[in-house]
C-alpha cells in the first residue's frame, strides 16, 4: 500500500476550504495551488514578482515537508488573473526552475481574492527513499 499523507502549512484557507498545502501519494508530491500570501502573518505584497516569490518560498516549504525539492517537480502550473503580469516574473521563475526545466502552462484567468495576482501549483516525483 502506498504511503498518502496531507501536508499543512497553516493557511487559514486550507481549514476553511478543506484541502492540502500538498499531498504525497507514495513517491508523487502534489502541491496546490499557491498564492504569494505570507502564512505567518496572512499579508500579501500588492507586486506580482513579489507574489510570485512567495508563492515559491511556500511551495519549497510544502516540498521539503514531503522530502523532495525543487529539483524534483516534474510540472508547473502557473494561472494569473492579468496576461501582461507573467513577463515580469520569468527572471524568477527561471531563477527557481531554469535548471530543472519542468513542463509548464500558464492560465489566464480569475483567482479567488482580488489581491492575488499569481498562483502557482507543482507536481513533484520524490526521490528513492524520500
């Protein structure tokens, strides 16, 4: 049987709505979607490079919390609201992937508060004995 645990970052959002930061499925790291909200204190920065940077800074920590990191996703999903707002980001993005090259998609489209300008999700293979 495969191991399948929950991973919780403390987001009031994920008691409120019922999920996961991020669930691993046996070597499998599923991690939602993730907004540039700071857990610790529940702020988010009004810039989208900012945002962006703090997506990955929690995404990294769901990661480590399911024994892989960065260099293990295998898929990205990044979904913004404004299509002009992605460019700025790619220094980024490249900074934290660039040598992992995972498969990627970039959505338009609305997120769930006004303030979020970017949510980013990643899939992740854990390695042998993670």
């Amino acid at each position: 049987m495969t191991e399948r645990r929950a991973i919780l970052s403390g987001s009031p959002f994920e008691e409120q709505i019922g999920y996961a930061r991020a669930v691993v499925d046996g070597d499998r790291v599923h991690v939602s979607g993730t907004t540039g909200f700071d857990y610790g204190t529940m702020t988010i920065s009004d810039d989208v490079v900012e945002q962006a940077e703090q997506c990955l800074r929690n995404i990294g920590a769901a990661l480590e919390a399911a024994g892989c990191g960065f260099a293990d996703v295998v898929r990205v999903r990044y979904l913004l609201p404004e299509r002009a707002d992605f460019e700025p980001c790619w220094p980024v993005l490249r900074r934290w992937f660039g040598e992992v090259r995972p498969a990627a998609t970039m959505l338009v489209c609305g997120l769930a508060d006004p303030r979020m300008k970017i949510e980013i999700e990643v899939d992740a293979r854990r390695p042998q004995g993670g």
